[in-house]
C-alpha cells in the first residue's frame, strides 16, 4: 500500500469514527435535573395518578347512572303467535233480541299479532334516588381527595429516587476519584519496592487496597445505572437517558419546627381524614338507601295496545294512563340485614377515623424526629470529614517520616473516603427526611 493509500485509509477510519461517536453521544442524552422539575415530571407521567383519575371518573359515571334512572323509561314489544286449532265459542247478543237473548259461534282460530308500548316515569321510590344521588356525590368528593393523597405519594417517591441518583452519582465521583489515588500509590510503592525501598509486603497491601476500590466502583455504577432506570421511568424519559441530580438541592435546609404544630396542620391538611369525613356522610346517605324499601313507590304510567285476532276481534289503538302504585309488604322482614349491614358500614368508617387519628399522631412525631436526626448528622458527618481529614494528613506525614505503617495510611486513606460519602448522603437523606414530615402533615405539594 503506497504512502497516498495509507493517508486515505486512515482518514476514512479517522471519519468513521466520528461518526460513531456522533451516533453514540447523540443516542445518550445527559441531562441535569433540579428536584423540582423532577417532581413535575413524574406527577405529569405517572401511571398511578391516571388510575386515581379514572376512579372520580367512576364516581361521576355512578351520579350520571342514578340520575338517568330517574328518566322516564319506555318499552316496546310485539309478538306474532301460530295458534293450534282451539274450540272457541262466542256469546254474543242476538240483534233485535233483549240483552238476555244469545247465539254461539264457533270461530276457527289459527294465529294472532299484538304490539305494546309502556312508559313509566317514577315521582316517589321511597327515597332510593335522592340519597342514593347523595351518596354517590360524597365518593366522588372523596375520590378526589384520594388522588391529591395519592398525589403526595408521588412526590415523597420522586424525592426519595432523586436522592438515591443523587447518593449513587455522589459515590461513583468519589470512588473513582479514591481509585485514581490509589493507582497514583501502587506505581509510587512499585517504583520503590524496585528501588528496594519499600518491603514487598506493603507493596501488596496496597495492590490490595485498589482491587477492593475496584471492586467498590463496580459496585456504584451498578447502583448508578439502576437508579437511573428508576429514574427514567418515574420521569417518563428514555432509558437511554443520562441523568444529574443537582446538588444545589441538598444544600438549604428548613428549621424542624415544633412536633405539636406538624400535627395540627396535618389534621388541618390531611386529605385522607376529609375523604374518610365524606364516606362517612355516603354510608349515612346509605342507610336511607337501604331503608327505601320499606316506602310505597308511585310512578305515573302509559301504555298503548294493538292487537289483531284474524276473524275474531281487531284493536288497533287501546291506551292508557294513571299513577302506579307498588308497595311490597314483605320489605318489612326482608330488609333487616340490609339496613343493619349499612348502619355497620357506617360505624366501621366512624371507627376508622379514630384509628385514622391515632395513625397521624405516630406518623407526624415519627417524621419529626427522623428529621431532627438528620440534621445532627449531618453536623456528625461534617466535624468527620474535618477528622478524617485531618487524620490522613497527619497518618501521611507520619507514612512519609516512617512512624507508622502502611496499614495505617491505606486505614486512613478508607476512613477519608467514608466520612464524604456519609456526609453527602445525609444532606441527601435530610432533604428526603424533610419532604416525608411534609407529606405527613398534608403539605408537600404546596
């Protein structure tokens, strides 16, 4: 291959290259996303949301159905009959006779053809249909008090996965940075130990130490990646992205406050003990329900008839009008369960909100002090780092003036790397921590 060859071959790899790379940054896309914006995005992508969505369009649908059967029904049949040959005989008045004065005839009867319209439109059902409407309009409220709790559910979740990506991306940066150092410390020890300057034993306690950093990276981006496809599909993103907490969002950090004011704004706040106040109303509303069948029900009736009988009679247009009145006098012994089993439905959610109450209580204390924890810790942590700092330099001067050993600078090394790590996941988990006091007190969406 001559020299010219040569220049067009490597410029052609050279191309294709960049091509590839082109196509592989543009298939990854980097993204670095505020908690805020987050949160917006997983509220608007969630499935979970859609389902508590379709759930108050349930509840309408059933307003809708109560209020349809309060429409006037109507109904239309008609039938053609093939009759066998059956004996009928007519008295019917002789003309010119008194009334008292008879023939008979025999008619042979072969088919028969009739068609009937009713309507019916109910004015009094005991009323089934007005609580039955109120009921219906209590669930719906409290459907929609549902999804604002399945709302903050979604938040806490979203801010847990964001601090997670954050821990993850956190620790992958300072493993890997430890892993450089430790590289930079096997080639010094190897250039010693060639030098007969360092024992063979040393060398390999720290060849040692940079296969369990190895090691412990691998671990990180593998948490890493999942936590990102965590992430993503929270988000709604592509799998493909490549996302980055931003960690101005672990910075500021709110007071705690006080234990017994949490909790009079989650009793002010809390969607699920206004929801279960609702239910509590449409289980009342249903007790009336249960009772409509010991009231008469009336409705206003029309019918209309044409009936056709070959060679015997021909009625093309019979109608009628009146009030219909229906009273089942067995409702007296047969509803006893059915109002029972609605006034039990309504204790069991009176009593559900004294569990509920007792439920809020723990949940606010216990996310109060949680909170409370991760602030001293990380205060803990921060003093660490400045230990742990402190300590390696101190370990390092003395490695380097042979006052201690080398198990004591690769200790100290580890302890350095630690003492970050738990810092940035306490500023994490206080973020975390603070968010699950709000969704406690009914507050984290606002």
């Amino acid at each position: 291959m001559n020299t010219t060859l040569k220049i067009r071959f490597r410029t052609l790899v050279a191309a294709g290259l960049l091509v590839a790379l082109g196509q592989a940054s543009h298939a990854q896309e980097n993204r670095t996303l505020s908690l805020e914006e987050a949160v917006s995005l997983s509220l608007s992508n969630s499935k979970q949301l859609k389902i508590s969505q379709s759930n108050i369009d349930l509840a309408g649908q059933n307003i809708r159905e109560i209020r349809e059967n309060q429409l006037p029904s109507l109904s239309v049949s008609g039938s053609y009959l093939r009759l066998n040959t059956p004996n009928i005989s007519l008295k019917m008045p002789q003309s010119g006779n008194d009334s008292s004065g008879t023939s008979a005839t025999d008619l042979k009867v072969h088919q028969a053809m009739y068609g009937m319209a009713s309507a019916s439109l109910p004015l009094f059902s005991g009323f089934r249909f007005k609580y039955g409407l109120e009921s219906a309009k209590y669930l719906e409220q409290a459907a929609k008090l549902d999804i604002e709790t399945d709302r903050q559910a979604v938040i806490q979740n979203t801010v847990m996965a964001y601090s997670n990506l954050y821990k993850a991306k956190t620790a992958v940066d300072l493993v890997t940075e430890n892993l450089a150092r430790e590289k930079q410390r096997v080639e010094d020890f190897t250039n010693r130990e060639k030098n007969g300057m360092l024992a063979r034993n040393d060398l390999m306690k720290a060849k040692l130490q940079e296969s369990n950093v190895e090691l412990a990276l691998l671990d990180a981006e593998n948490q890493l990646k999942v936590t990102t496809i965590n992430m993503n599909l929270l988000l709604g993103l592509p799998e493909t992205t490549v996302l980055q907490a931003d960690s101005a969002s672990f910075m500021a950090l709110k007071e705690a406050g006080n234990a017994n004011e949490w909790e009079q704004t989650a009793l002010a706040h809390r969607q699920d003990v206004a929801a279960n106040g609702l239910r509590q109303k449409a289980a009342d509303a249903n007790i009336h329900v249960a009772k409509a069948d010991l009231y008469p029900s009336f409705a206003l009736t029309a019918g209309y008839v044409a009936l056709n009988i070959p060679g015997v009679a021909v009625i093309p247009n019979a109608m009628n009008a009146g009030i219909g009145l229906r009273y089942d006098i067995g409702a007296f012994w047969k509803s006893g369960a059915k109002i029972e089993r609605a006034k039990t439905q309504a204790y069991q959610l009176r009593t559900n909100e004294q569990i509920l109450l007792d439920r809020i209580h723990l949940e606010v204390n216990t996310a109060y002090y949680n909170y409370v924890l991760s602030k001293r810790k990380i205060e803990v942590y921060a003093k660490a780092v400045e230990q742990a700092n402190e300590n390696y330099r101190i370990t390092k001067n003395k490695y380097d003036n042979s006052l201690v050993t080398t198990t004591d600078l690769l200790d100290a090394d580890v302890a350095q790397v630690q003492s970050r790590i738990n810092f940035e996941a306490a500023r994490a988990d206080a973020v975390v921590a603070y968010k699950r006091l709000e969704q406690t007190a009914g507050i984290i969406n606002q």
